[in-house]
C-alpha cells in the first residue's frame, strides 16, 4: 500500500472498500451484515473479504488521521476496559482529557505496572497532546507506581499530580461504552493482532465523531464522510 495508491490492486473500487470499513468501524455490525447490505445493492462482497478490508485500512486511517487531531486539554482521566481476545480477557488502557477528548489508547495483555508505563510514554509521545498538568485515575495501584517510576526517570514531569478519583473518572469510563456496543457483534476477537487492527479504527472513527479533527465538527456526518475520503485520495 503506497500514500499515493491505497487500493492499488485491490478487485472492487476504492469507494466500496472504503464505505465497508467505514461503516464496519462506525456502526453495530457485523462482517455478515455488512455482506448483506452490500447484495442488497446488487454487490456480491464476502464477509471475509470485508473483514481482510478492515484488518488493512483499520489501522492506515488512525495513521492517517493523526496528524489531523487538534490539541487536547492538560487535565487526563485515564482508565482500562476489557476486550476479549482469543477467549481471553485483555486490557484496553484509554485515557480522555476534561472535555471527553480521546488522548491515547493501547491494547495490552497485562494490566500491571509495566503496560501502564507503556500506555503513558504512548500519550506524552501523541502529536496531539501536552504535558499533563494532572492525571486522575482510579484505584489501580499500578498507576501510582508507574507514574512515580516515570517521573524518578524523567520522562514525566515531577509537576504533574496524581489524582485516584473514581467519580472524576466517570468521562472515561461513559466512553468505554462505544467500544464494547461496537466489539459485541463480533463476539470478541481470534488474535491480538486482528484486535489491535481493529480497535484502532474503531478508536479512530470515535475521535473524527466527536470532532475531534481540525475544521470538522461533531455532528457533521457529511463533513467526516468527506474527510475520511480525502485521507484516501478520494472524493466523497
């Protein structure tokens, strides 16, 4: 896949392809129905093709779509859900600023002091955010450790608070419910890597919802329809 030629060799059009992952990644579907809706318009897609569709531009939209983010505030609410993965439960660190923002998200299989240390040099490294001025979380005790850990090494600023507060914490954990009513249909995932691929373009599609992208607002379907083309070279 090249930045100038997305879909190059691919067997349907670009517009096709394009309009199935957008909808798999936006609404409460499955790849079945998906396949469905597309005989209904006389297209005869595979499910599994459409699944191979979402496993490629699935992640080349969060990619895409980065340098677009405007700049999130300096307050994080920072929380994990759980996303079931070969039948196993893993950890989907997500952290939002004070405006319900998503900042940074990152799928793990611990959920330790280690993959929380992981998750915050992810965020403080997003072109999008800045230093936090305070990061509320819950009472995971690996947070406080993992942020005492980054600071003694200076990669977090000694400045910045640690603050556990379940109730100050409720703007992240409201936002967890997109991704479990969007993982449901699925019935979770076969492999870490299929669930990564995935998420990101879930993640994604969130962020562009909530306009969280330069010069689109939320609630401006037809504006992030357009948007999502022009990441592709295409015209909505």
């Amino acid at each position: 896949m090249t930045e100038q030629q997305p879909f190059k060799w691919r067997h349907f059009e670009a517009e096709i392809i394009l309009v199935c992952v957008r909808w798999y990644l936006r609404y409460t579907l499955s790849y079945r129905d998906l396949e469905e809706l597309m005989r209904e318009r006389g297209l005869c897609v595979d499910h599994t093709t459409i699944y191979r569709w979402v496993q490629r531009y699935a992640p080349e939209l969060e990619k895409r779509c980065r340098s677009h983010l405007k700049r999130m505030t300096d307050s994080w609410r920072v929380d994990e859900t759980y996303v079931k993965v070969k039948g196993e439960w893993m950890y989907l660190y997500r952290a939002v600023d004070s405006q319900g923002n998503t900042l940074e998200f990152l799928l793990s299989a611990t959920r330790d002091v280690q993959a929380a240390k992981r998750f915050f040099a992810k965020a403080l490294h997003a072109s999008h955010t800045v230093t936090p001025r305070v990061i509320t979380v819950d009472k995971n005790a690996a947070y406080p450790k993992a942020l005492k850990e980054m600071k003694a090494a200076g990669k977090l600023a000694a400045s910045c608070e640690l603050r556990e507060s379940k109730y100050l914490n409720n703007v992240v954990e409201q936002d967890h419910r997109f991704i479990k009513r969007l993982v449901k249909p699925g019935l979770g995932f076969f492999s870490f890597q299929t669930a990564w691929n995935t998420l990101q373009g879930y993640e994604s599609m969130h962020m562009i919802r909530k306009g969280q992208i330069h010069g689109i607002k939320k609630g401006n379907l037809i504006g992030q329809i357009s948007f999502i083309a022009s990441l592709f070279r295409l015209i909505a």
